[in-house]
C-alpha cells in the first residue's frame, strides 16, 4: 500500500492483479495520507506515485518526493456496489471517478501498465531522461545554465556537458538537480 511518505508501486508480476481493474479515486486536498492509510485498512490495493523534486526553501533547495497525480490515488480492484460505497464513504476520499452513466471508470490496463513500469519498487517515477536530451540546470552554482547529458550511470548520477567560459565542461549530477527543457 502506498503512503505519501513512502509510495509503493505494485509491479505486473503480481498475478492476482491481473483480473482487477484500475479505479480512480480522488482525495480530498491534504488528506492523502489518511486516505491511503483508511483504503489499506479496508484491504485496497492501491498505487500513489511520486517523483522528485528540487524545492527551493529560503536560500536552501531541498529534494522532496512531490504526488504525480496530487489528489488521484489508483486501487485495483474488482468493484462491486458494496466496494463503490464503502471506497466512496472511506475518510480522506472525495469518490471515484465515474462516467456519465455513474458508475466507476476503470483505468485502461496499458495505460496503468505504462505508468508502473516508469515507476520502481518504492513508487517514483524515473525522470525520463536519455542521452542527448537538453536539460537545464534548476539548482547550484549553474543554476539556468543550459546543457545535454552525456550518459547516465546505474546510480542514478547523470554526467552533462554545458559551455561555460567559452569552454566545454563535463560534470556529473544529481537528477533533481536538472530538469529537462521544453516539458
């Protein structure tokens, strides 16, 4: 289960979810926690993906783990009118997305699939980033600078190449500490 301080994401090798659906559930703001707390109590499987993100706090910028889908959580399940109510009557849950007929939209399962597999085992989302991708710098001494990456490492670390001074320069950095250009 997931909790907006410590997301979990479920993976496809998971058999049993394979004949469950994927609902949408909306929160009601700052109440994510107990939400996510209440539908696992409850016995929903639910999926709260996060990404990083670079926050500036005074003159000090933090990495924060940020909701990619503030106020969204997913559960998978397979809904009856019982499940409907009692997901839609659970503290900390506005209700599930419906269609126009009312009743609850599912998720189509390659989107849901896409979506798992661009996240790892504790929830966040990669950033997306490849070789050759322009990215700016949004933290640190080269803050606004532009520059492409050159590689990315399996720690995570990204080494860029950016001019400065008239000079070609190599530097390896964190990912929250750049951000694509142009999304």
């Amino acid at each position: 289960m997931s909790y907006s301080s410590a997301p979990r994401t479920l993976t496809s090798a998971e058999p049993k979810l394979a004949t469950k659906k994927w609902y949408v559930a909306e929160i009601l703001q700052s109440k994510s926690r107990y939400a996510l707390q209440n539908l696992k109590m409850q016995g929903f499987t639910t999926f709260y993906p996060h990404f990083q993100s670079c926050r500036k706090q005074g003159k000090i910028f933090r990495n924060v783990l940020v909701p990619l889908f503030p106020r969204y959580v997913f559960i998978n399940s397979a809904l009856d009118r019982k499940q409907v109510r009692l997901i839609n009557s659970t503290y900390g849950v506005r209700g599930l997305l419906t269609s126009d007929t009312r009743s609850p939209s599912s998720v189509s399962p390659a989107v849901m699939q896409d979506l798992l597999d661009r996240c790892d085992d504790a929830g966040i989302a990669s950033s997306g980033l490849s070789r050759g991708d322009e990215v700016r710098f949004i933290s640190g001494p080269f803050y606004g600078h532009l520059a492409s990456i050159e590689s990315l490492d399996a720690h995570g670390r990204i080494m860029v190449l950016f001019r400065l001074l008239g000079m070609e320069n190599r530097l390896v950095v964190e990912p929250a500490a750049i951000a694509p250009v142009g999304r």
